[in-house]
C-alpha cells in the first residue's frame, strides 16, 4: 500500500470512529457484566480504539462529559443537563449486607438493624451514593451509627465479614463473592434506583457506536 492508500485507509477509519481512544466513566455500582460485556465487544469490532475506564461518582462523571474530559458515562438517574443524550440502561438496588458468623437468623429487615454499627463507602467516594443509603435507612426510621468510611466497595465487605458492621452496598457487590457475607433485600421502594447511559450529543460516531452495542446487551 502507498503513502496515499495509506492516508485514506487511516482517513475513512477516523471519520468512523474506528482509531483514537474512547474514555468511559462508571461508579460504585459496578453494572454487573453488562459493562465488561460491551468493553469485550467493542474492543473486538475496534481493536484499534484505545479504551480509557473512569471510576467517577456521577457528578463528576457529569462535570466530565460537559468539558470533554470523558466520552460517556453511567450515572444514576435522574439527571438533567443540555446538550447531554441520557438513556436508562438498567436498574440497580441496595441489599443489606451482615457477617454470616453474627446473623443466623433467617429474616433480618433494615430496621432491625437501626442499633448496629455501619460501615459504608465515604462521601468523597460517592456523595450521591452515600447520600441514598443515608435517605433510605432514614426511610425506615433511623440515622445509621457510621463507623468506619472506606473507598472501596470490597473492604467495606471485608469489614462486614470480619464483623466490625453492617452496610448496605449495591446488588452487584454480590459478584465480588466475599465469602461469609449474607446479602438481604431492603423492602423499601427507595432502595431501588435506575442507571443511565450519558454522552454528549456532538460526540463521534465511535460513542454512539459504544452506546449501541450496550443497548443491543441490555435489548438481549
């Protein structure tokens, strides 16, 4: 191929979205397999997009995507913002996670545990995340006693194994598979929320591209 083939073939996979990098922002509530799942198969079909991942609260994800600094993001719903294509992918919902050792019994609601001691991820982390989990115990009548504030969503199940509290994590902390961690519904619609897909309407085609492959996912 010669200098000019080349520069064409390079030219039309730019216009297509097919080179260049595609940055991705997604928070606490880690999507399940849904976003590994289109990661997989967008670095299939485009082996030459470089793909950048984001943990981001969502907003920041939101600051993000409204000076350019990230593509596309997954933020809890709802949001409001101009210029900004929102579509809800999924739905998500906070369980009460306890150390097996310490509750045996078989149902144990959220009120019941209006006297333990929580551990939960800290505000700087995620402040709409913590901010929900505060309204949701609140929604059942009591301030949780915090002890102990962490960053990630696995040490704060470490911290529930070894015994030290309780906390209410994301459905998806399930997948993480700490071992000695009982999971329980929360029987407050409060509990639940909705996730969205966010990306900036002037964005290249590569991002709508991306966001299709998740929709045909969460479609199937």
């Amino acid at each position: 191929m010669n200098d000019a083939s080349a520069w064409e073939s390079f030219a039309r996979q730019a216009v297509r979205g097919e080179l260049g990098s595609l940055r991705i922002g997604f928070g606490i509530a880690t999507l399940g397999d849904l976003l590994p799942r289109a990661v997989i198969a967008f670095r299939k079909a485009f082996p030459n997009v470089m793909l950048e991942m984001h943990d981001l609260a969502s907003q920041a994800q939101m600051e993000g995507l409204l000076d350019g600094s990230i593509d596309l993001g997954f933020v809890r719903l709802p949001v409001t913002a101009s210029g900004l294509q929102i579509t809800p992918v999924l739905e998500e919902e906070l369980l009460i996670a306890v150390a097996r050792s310490r509750f045996t019994r078989a149902h144990i609601a959220l009120k019941d545990l209006r006297d333990e001691p929580f551990v939960l991820i800290s505000q700087s982390t995620s402040k709409s995340f913590r901010q929900h989990v505060i309204s949701v115990c609140a929604a059942t009548g009591f301030t949780p006693t915090v002890i102990q504030e962490v960053s990630e969503l696995f040490t704060v199940l470490n911290l529930v194994r070894a015994g030290l509290g309780v906390s209410l994590v994301p459905s998806t902390a399930r997948r993480m598979r700490v071992p000695g961690v009982r999971f329980l519904p929360i029987s407050t619609p409060a509990a639940r929320w909705k996730i969205g897909m966010a990306w900036r309407k002037d964005r290249y085609d590569r991002v709508r591209t991306f966001a299709g492959i998740v929709q045909s996912i969460v479609s199937a």
